[in-house]
C-alpha cells in the first residue's frame, strides 16, 4: 500500500459537464525526516470554461502546494503525488507539465518583487515567453509586450518596457506579472494571492482586471486567498481548505448564506466588518493549524472546535453531498446536532479535547 493510502476526502462538487480541471482524490506528500508530511490529502473539485473557483483556508492549509502541483512546479524527489488530475480530460498525474506551461496554464504568483528577474528588464521579462512558447521573432514579441502592458493598464507601456521591477510601484509589478501569466493567452489561469502587500484601492483593480481578462479569454480560473471577503463576488465556487483537506465546498453566495462547516463559520466570525462598533473586539480561532506530519485523528478541525464531541476526536465525519453543497462535518452549524453539541460544551465549560467554552458559547 502507498505511503498516502488514506481514505480519500469525498467532498466534490461538480461544475462542467466538459471541465477544464478534474481533480479527483488527489494528495500530495512530502517525505521529511518525521515521516511523510500529507500536505494535499484528498482533494476533490471540477473547473468548467470561464469559471472560477476561490480556494480558502489559513496558512498552511495547502491551497498553494494543491495548484502548484497540479501545474506541476513543485520539483522535489521527496515528493509524492497520487490520484488524479484530467486537463481537459487528459490525466496528467505522473506527466511532466512543462510543456502546458504558458500556453495552457499558467499562474500569478503572490510576490512580485521576488517572482520577478530584478536584474532583467521588463520588455525582456514578457518578451522571453512569447518568444518561446508562441514562436515569435524580438519585434514580434516587443509589439505584443506593449500590447499586453496596455492592456493591463499600465501607462507609458513603452518606457516600462525598459525599466527594472525595482522601478516600478508593487501595483505595477503585480500588472506585469499578470501580462506575463497571460502572454500565451492560457485556459486555466492561477492567481496565488494575487493582491498580497497592496493597499485597497490597488486590490480592487488588480481584482477586476483579472475578471475583465478572464470575461474576454473565457479562462477556468482559481483564486487562492485567504481572506473570504476578497473571495466573496469574486469567484463562482468556493472550496475551503483545512490541514490539507476540503471541508466544505458549494457555490459562493450558498456558502456564506448557508455554511455548515464550523471551521466556515469560525473563518468568517474572525472578519472583522462594518457593522462592528469601534474597538470591537476580533474572534480569533483559538489554537493553531494541525500537524500535517502527525495529524490528530478524526475530524482535523476537533481541537479548536467549539462543537466538538468525543466521535469528532476518534472518528472522520462523513462526507455529506446535499445538491450542489458538499461538507463533511457531524455537526453542520445550523441543525438541531449541532446547537445541542454546542449546549452539552457549554453546560460542560468545554468541549470534548478541553477546550475552553463560556456560557455565550465563545472559545479561548
């Protein structure tokens, strides 16, 4: 049996009859000297043309190490990928991916100060991939520079063209990498945090640009963020992620209406929103991400839930497929289960793991 032989997560909501993405039962793992760290464990999603699916999750949850392995950029012998991934029904678990590269996928990574060559001038830096993967001469692929530049907004294209990233503002840059990411006009696009580091503003036009594009090049598209009100009117889809596992997955407005993963609900009650009062105080999820080395058995989310039974802490919930909404929860947040789970924690001043829990049903 293989090192990642777990029981798969079956939470899959499917999207296209034709996707552009199918990932089934897919995990990613990497061999350290504690053993096998499961850092994609078992996820499922379809992407159908010119829909966009938004990836949630803290840091460490594996929204980044899931999209870079399918696109294959993680290079690592200690690496371990299993299940599969059909691009545009082709399965490509195994494969080597570069020559998808730029033509058929391509990605917006979230710094763009380090992504990008600081010694190498802008005009060289978008020339050097349509040069490659689209064929084109220097004057072809200059003339295509400053197209994509304009198109992206960036004024004076022509002088950018030779200025270096460290001349640019971090809005400018971010518009650079997206006019390299989509050079070869791609039918799957990833944006990694593609707002990280840039004031509101900035967020908002590097968001609706991306939108703007995706509309005109009918691109599949995953938005990893961690931040659900950038997600939120962003994407068609989200799927939240948690210890490298999909916890809940449905359309977007369905999930904030009607989430039912508690790891769901403690994301969104940690946001602070207008409607607070000044110096309101913030509800942090208390504790930390588990141990993707030596992950906690049953349900990952057990030790900072404030729902927690003792069949959370020894067993994995079942996967629940209600329509177009998955979860995998015993206690979804909004039934009867899980308003007398959280009573019984609340008469018990805490949950089945000992965490703490006050009698406004508030953990700490």
């Amino acid at each position: 049996m293989s090192e990642l032989a777990v029981e798969a997560n079956p939470v899959s909501v499917g999207t296209n009859a034709t996707p552009v993405l199918e990932v089934k039962d897919y995990k990613v793992g990497f061999k350290t000297e504690r053993g096998l760290a499961r850092a994609v464990d078992g996820v499922n999603f379809t992407l159908g043309t010119g829909k966009t699916l938004g990836i949630v999750g803290e840091s460490g949850s594996g929204k980044s190490v899931l999209n870079r392995s399918i696109m294959g950029l993680v290079v690592s012998s200690r690496q371990i990928e299993e299940g599969s991934v059909k691009f545009h029904g082709q399965e490509i678990v195994g494969t080597n991916r570069q020559p998808y590269w730029g033509k058929k996928m391509s990605m917006i990574f979230q710094d763009p100060m380090t992504s990008l060559n600081p010694v190498m001038k802008i005009g060289k830096q978008i020339g050097e991939p349509l040069r490659m993967h689209l064929g084109m001469d220097k004057k072809q692929a200059a003339e295509r520079a400053t197209e994509l530049l304009t198109q992206v907004g960036i004024p004076e294209p022509g002088r950018r063209l030779k200025q270096y990233p460290h001349e640019l503002s971090g809005g400018m840059r971010q518009r650079v990498m997206i006019a390299i990411a989509l050079s070869g006009e791609p039918d799957f696009l990833v944006a990694d945090e593609p707002t990280t580091a840039l004031d509101v503003t900035v967020q908002k036009y590097i968001l609706d640009l991306l939108r703007k594009l995706q509309v005109e090049r009918n691109m599949a598209m995953t938005l990893i963020t961690h931040d659900l009100g950038v997600a939120r009117g962003r994407t068609d889809e989200l799927l939240v992620m948690y210890g490298g596992r999909s916890l809940e997955q449905a359309p977007t407005e369905t999930l904030f209406n009607n989430m039912r993963h508690p790891y769901t609900e403690a994301l969104l009650e940690s946001i602070p929103t207008l409607d607070h009062a000044k110096h309101t105080r913030l509800n942090p999820i208390p504790g930390s991400p588990p141990d993707i080395v030596n992950p906690p058995k049953g349900c990952r989310f057990a030790p900072r839930c404030k729902y927690a039974q003792p069949e959370c802490v020894t067993d994995d919930p079942p996967s629940v497929v209600d329509g177009d909404h998955a979860y995998a929860c015993f206690f979804p947040v909004g039934t009867e289960a899980n308003q007398l789970a959280l009573e019984k924690n609340i008469a018990a001043g805490e949950t089945a793991v000992g965490l703490p829990v006050t009698k406004n049903g508030q953990v700490f």
